[in-house]
C-alpha cells in the first residue's frame, strides 16, 4: 500500500476493528483523503478505490459521476439501477392517489404539478433524483411573479406533497423540496368579507330563479358553489328536515338541519317526481357534465358586478392564462360561507355547533370565517360600565 501512495495510485486499507476496507487515495490538488467502501471483498473494495481517484482528479458532472456509480452498482452487487423519470413517477403518483382523493383535490395536484413539468422542460423525462433544491427554489420564484403567494405555496405544497411520496418510496434517498421555505405572503389590498343582508337583497332581486335559489341554499347551508350545484333532489329529506350531501373538497358527509326559510323555498319548486334529478340543471351541467365550475364563478361575478358590488372584468382569455396572478375580491359566492357563518356567532350560536354546521374542519379555520358586525360592535361598546 505505502508503494501504491508513493506512485500516486490508489490503494485500500483495513483498520483491524473494522470489517470494511478503506479507499485510500490523492484528489486533484494531491490532498490525501480516505472513505469507507462499505466492501468486505478486496477485488471489489478496489474497485471502488480506483474509481475514487478517476472521480477525484476529472471534473465530472454529477450526471457523469452518477453514471459511475451506477455502473459500481450494478457490477459489485448484480442488480440493475433502475432510473425512474419525474413524468413517470408523477403519473404513478397521481394514478395512487386517484383512489384515495377526492376529485376537486387531485385537480388541484395536476393542476400544481404540471406547472413544474412545464417548468423543467425537457427535463422532466430525466431521473427524478437529477431534481435539485435549486431547481425547486428556482420554480418557486418563477411562481410568485406570475401568482399571489397562497397559489405559489399551494403549488409548492403539492411538489413537497409527491417528493415525499418517492423518498418514502426509495425512488430517492434526498427530497430536494426539504428545506424549501414558502414565500411570505403580502398583505391583501381587498379583504375577504361577508355580505350584508341589504347587499343579498339587491343580488337575489337581479338574480335568475336558478341563481337566487343557490344564494338561498348558499346562505342558508353555508356549503360550498360546487355542492350547491349539484345537489339532487335525492339529497333532501323533508320529513327528517335535513339535507345530506358529501363535500366534493374533503369528501366529507354532512347531514344539516333544514332552516325554515330554506325549507320554505324547497317546497316552492317544482319536483317532477325524478328524485335523482338536480335541483339546479343549469348549474349540474356545468360543474358535473362539463367540469367549468370556473364559469359558474364567472357568471356570479357578473351577478355581483350588476349590482355594483365589483368591477365588471372580460372573463374572455387574454392571453396570459390560468397560471397569472389574480386580485383577490372581498366579495364572491364562497363569501355566502362566511356570512352564514357571522350570523351564527352573533346569533349567540356556540362556535362549537357554527363550526359543526358550516363544515369547518379546524376551530382555527372556522375563526378566520368570523366577521362581527358593527351592530354587534356598538352592543358590546354599550354594555361597558360608567366608573
């Protein structure tokens, strides 16, 4: 071995405590250095060693030298390396998911991951252990000049979310998405409110039958613009008083008293006797045929921009595509959701039963609906003593 150092060549070593043989070799500046080789064979051990040296003294790229290591791999241990793409394994990603995740979610990951995909280019045909934390830090900048800062961590959630899955899988042994921080979101200009009842008067009187009976059913429910619009008669139960239904969000199961108001227009529609039917055609067709919830969102905007609640806009394309950032609006149909949930808490209903009604599934989530009035405001103003 003391031969081997002198001419420069590389060598092996093993410490008597130890079963391993050791490479011993010079890097490019003449540095000695040493690493394990994990090898009990002396061939093999080696082998390693002599590749130790080439690696150390050419400038390889990691591409390169991946390549070596996979061909060490395969002849030292007989098993072939197989290199797994990221468009692969994202496909066999979501093609898992599939059955575990509700339909509006795995929208949401495609949607978020194939913003990726476009961002690596050709690259995505690569390994997807070739993906760096530059890469992922690089896409994430790319985000925010184009997105608010929820939709660019939301789409980074879902990268974090699928990189996960492969180190748990063994794809990779480093998730390259770790230790990438989400960006700091900026302060809305327009803050997210609930609606006054002087301001669903007005909607309702301009409003379509179909419409106003969804504003009804949104109010008085509190459920979400795509649950409403493809309720189905089936999902009413007038001698229980309830309406049933499954999130298509979280595929959650939520069985609600019927408000008397809501009851009282339920029975004002006409029922063709079709129990599976929707009781919203125009809008089950939309969300449930054509899967264009974004048009039903479209036409409500409308709805509020007629009655001068927001600025009309050309919902028409414009060039710049869904991936461009948007003004967040204080007012849309999921704004309905958080007027019901207002009303409750200062109705005196307990947060607890306003949380369970509404469908939240955290206290903290539920909290962030609330607004209190400044009729409220003023009552507990009055209620103060005089000292």
């Amino acid at each position: 071995m003391l031969l081997q150092m002198l001419l420069g060549m590389a060598s092996i070593w093993k410490h008597p405590q130890s079963k391993y043989f050791t490479a011993c070799f010079r890097d490019h500046n003449g540095r000695q250095r040493r690493i394990s080789t994990k090898e009990t064979n002396r061939k093999k051990a080696q082998k390693l060693a002599d590749e130790y040296e080439k690696a150390s003294r050419t400038k390889r790229t990691l591409k390169q030298a991946q390549a070596v290591l996979d061909r060490l791999h395969e002849e030292l241990s007989g098993e072939k390396v197989v290199r797994i793409s990221f468009r692969q394994y994202l496909n066999d990603w979501l093609k898992a998911k599939e059955v575990e995740t509700a339909r509006t979610t795995m929208t949401f990951y495609r949607g978020s991951l194939n913003k990726f995909v476009q961002f690596l280019g050709n690259r995505s045909e690569e390994a997807i252990r070739e993906i760096t934390k530059q890469d992922v830090v690089a896409f994430r900048n790319s985000l925010i000049k184009q997105v608010s800062a929820k939709t660019a961590n939301h789409d980074l959630k879902a990268l974090k979310m699928m990189f996960k899955g492969a180190r748990r899988d063994s794809v990779i042994t480093e998730d390259p998405t770790e230790f990438v921080e989400p960006v700091r979101r900026e302060r809305a200009s327009k803050i997210k409110r609930p609606f006054t009842l002087e301001e669903l008067r007005r909607i309702s009187d301009l409003a379509s039958d179909e419409w106003r009976s969804m504003i009804l059913f949104g109010l008085y429910s509190g459920q979400r613009l795509g649950d409403i619009a493809t309720l189905r008669w089936n999902n009413i139960d007038l001698v229980r008083n309830e309406l049933r239904l499954s999130t298509r969000k979280t595929a959650r199961t939520m069985i609600l008293p019927l408000a008397a108001p809501l009851r009282k227009h339920i029975t004002s529609l006409h029922f063709a006797g079709d129990s599976s039917a929707p009781i919203h055609p125009k809008a089950f067709d939309l969300v449930e045929r054509q899967h264009k919830t974004g048009n039903l969102s479209n036409q409500f905007a409308g709805l509020l921009a007629a009655a001068g609640l927001r600025e009309k806009k050309n919902h028409k394309s414009t060039g710049e595509g869904r991936g461009s950032r948007r003004d967040v609006e204080p007012l849309s149909f999921h704004s309905l959701r958080r007027t019901a949930t207002t009303i409750l808490h200062e109705a005196g209903v307990p947060a607890a039963v306003a949380q369970a009604l509404i469908g939240h599934d955290s206290e903290a989530m539920h909290e962030l609906y609330v607004s209190v009035g400044s009729e409220a405001l003023q009552k507990a103003a009055a209620a103060l003593p005089e000292i």
